[in-house]
C-alpha cells in the first residue's frame, strides 16, 4: 500500500478532552512530528472535537454514517499505519473512544454485512500502535490486571476486522510533575514515529 519511501500514518486521538494540556494530545504531537520528519504522511483525527452521538440501536449502526464518522472511515481506509493513543479510566478506554469505535466499525465498512467468522474484517494490511496512559504503574496494569481491557479491545475489536499487527506502548504513573520523565515518553514517540511503528 506504500508510495515512496513513506507510510501513511493516521494518528487517532482518544482523550475526550480537548484541553490541549493533556499529556495524550503531547504524545500524538511529538508522534506526527516524528512521522512527518521521517517523511511519512500524517493524517489526524481528534475524538474530542469529532460531531457523533453514541449509538443505541442496531437500525442507527447499521444506517448511513454521520459525516465526521465517514470521515473518519475514509481515513482508515487511506491509512497503512494506525496509531492509537488513549488514557486508561476506571481500567479501561474512555466512553467516547468506545463510542467512536462502535460508530466508525460499522458492517459494510470494518466487516461485511453478515460476516460470519473470524478473518471476514475488511481493515487488513493495516498496523496498530496503541499507546495508552495510566495513573498506576505500567506493570501493575499488566501483572496484576492483566491488561484485561486492551486484551478486549485488541481481540474483540482490532484483530477481528484485519487490523494485525497490534503492538502496545504502555505508560504508567502519567498523573505526576515528573518533567524528565514527560520529555523521555515525548522522545520516545518521537522515535516510534520516525520508524512509523
């Protein structure tokens, strides 16, 4: 799917709020400017500032989509590479990003309509990079929790409409004033987005 020397990269914002204080929209900042850099084409989407309500019936899933979430299907099908970028709340991603993903998979756009089985998802060829943010240490989430929700979301979700591989960057004791810190995670997806991994 690659033109040139670059990778199309689309950098999906999750946090859903658009102070731009937070540390996930520095993170997607210092990612695209690793990407663009490097000379990858970089596309953002902002779930915060994205016009959709969260659905709630199977006839409005499976009606036309709204413009911001058509939209944003045709910039995952323009994409070669997606990156994910999430706080954790209450130990899993934030209500809007789940609603924006049950918006945006719709039949016909993420799997075709009436698929049944596992490898039917219309989304393959693309990777995922899902960098997630937490209060609690990176390794407790893992050991302890076992990362249930991101389990969920790369099983349920990624993986069942093609998008493989789906690799992790998980960030733990993000609530703090730690300035070194900060700086080393901004650096570190910086690098992760001149390589567009």
């Amino acid at each position: 799917m690659s033109t040139g020397s670059g990778r199309r990269i689309l950098i999906l914002d999750g946090h859903p709020d658009p102070d731009p204080a937070r540390l996930i929209h520095a993170l997607a900042d210092a990612y695209a400017e690793g990407a663009a850099a490097a000379g990858h084409v970089v596309t953002r989407l902002d779930v915060a500032r994205l016009g959709f309500a969260p659905l709630r019936t199977a006839a409005a899933w499976e009606a036309e989509a709204p413009p911001d979430i058509a939209a944003a299907q045709a910039a995952i099908s323009a994409a070669e590479h997606i990156v994910i970028l999430t706080p954790l709340w209450l130990g899993d991603i934030p209500a809007l990003l789940k609603a924006f993903f049950e918006q945006v998979m719709r039949p016909g756009f993420a799997f075709p309509r009436g698929a049944r089985g596992l490898n039917a998802g219309l989304l393959r060829g693309r990777s995922v990079r899902l960098v997630v943010t937490m209060g609690m240490p990176a390794i407790l989430y893992r050991l302890f929790f076992r990362a249930h929700a991101l389990h969920a979301l790369e099983r349920n979700l990624l993986r069942f409409v093609g998008l493989k591989p789906v690799r992790w960057t998980l960030l733990g004791n993000a609530g703090g004033k730690d300035a070194a810190r900060r700086q080393a995670w901004l650096g570190r997806l910086r690098k992760l987005g001149a390589a567009a991994a």
